[in-house]
C-alpha cells in the first residue's frame, strides 16, 4: 500500500470514485459517493500541492481563476478539477450537466443559483437568480437541488481561494449560458 505522502488529495479522491462508481447508483447515490470521496481525504491529510500537474501554482495567475482538469476517469464516469480563483473571480453563468459536488479548500467563495424562467429551445435561456450561498474554508456543496443546476461561482474573498470538484462526466461538455 503506498504512504499517505505519496497519494495526492486528487488521487485519494479519484481511489474514492472509482470504488463507489464501480456501484448501480441514482444521482443522489453519486452526489453522496462525491461528498464522501472529498470528505474523507480531507480529513485524512492527503497533499494537495504535491497533485499539480502544471508548475507553480503559487504563482500570480494570467486571469482570475485557473482551472486544473486533473484526472478524467471516462471508463468510471467522473472528473477531478481543481480551481484557483483569484480575488473577484468569477465563472460565467453554467450548468455542469452532471452531478457535481465540490469542497471549499481555502477561502470564501459566492454561489448563485438560476432557475430557467423560460425555454424557447431557440436562442438564450431566460434565467432569474433564486439564492446566494456563502461558503468558507471546508464546506462542501453540490448540485443536488433543481435550483442549484444553473449557477455562477465567485471569490468574495480578499485572497486566493481553493476548490475542489467532482463532476459526473468531462467538464469540458458543460453548457455555459454567458454574462
């Protein structure tokens, strides 16, 4: 068995995923493996910094967040992201199109969840913003909820803050809906 040194948090998490996953389960069933995976490793001390597969990432960022798609596991159905989101960083309004849970690592983050008012199948959605949620260090979410679908995440935080997800597919096929 490797030592706790030598396992990443990511890889902890992704260890986690596959076993559950591995399992028949219902969308609630993932969401609970997810909050599972990310809880555990957390409090088992498993390394962060040691998972970067990109140099530095202490450095100042280009933008203001920066997205790590660090493990995409296509044959269990799950994908590990970490994010750095600088101060005010913002994503734009999305909808994952999967079950997705996600643990505040560092730092304070908004989330603002969208219902679809209206569906034209053509042309934009028309969203209106239904609640806020404040999150700080060690907090999970999830996307559990029909309001919590459509959503925008942003740093109100007066520092870098540290996220890490779990999505239910490749993130890279997410809808984003813009602003």
């Amino acid at each position: 068995m490797p030592s706790l040194s030598s396992i990443t948090l990511t890889d902890a998490v992704a260890a986690s995923l596959r076993d559950s996953c591995a399992q028949p389960m219902d969308f609630a069933g993932r969401i609970r493996s997810g909050h599972t995976a990310i809880s555990a490793a957390v409090v088992e001390g498993y390394d962060l910094d040691s998972m970067w597969r990109q140099p530095d990432p202490h450095k100042p960022l280009p933008g203001p967040s920066r997205r790590h798609q660090v493990i995409t596991d296509e044959r269990s159905g799950f994908t590990v992201v970490v994010l750095l989101w600088e101060r005010g960083g913002s994503t734009p309004i999305h909808d994952p199109e999967s079950w997705c849970v996600f643990g505040l690592l560092q730092g304070n983050l908004e989330l603002t969840n969208y219902a679809v008012v209206q569906d034209d199948k053509v042309g934009p959605l028309h969203l209106r913003e239904v609640g806020r949620e404040h999150m700080r260090d060690g907090l999970l979410g999830d996307n559990r909820q029909p309001h919590t679908e459509v959503h925008r995440v942003r740093n109100t935080g007066r520092s870098r803050a540290t996220s890490l997800h779990v999505y239910g597919g490749d993130l890279t096929k997410r809808t984003l809906f813009g602003g």
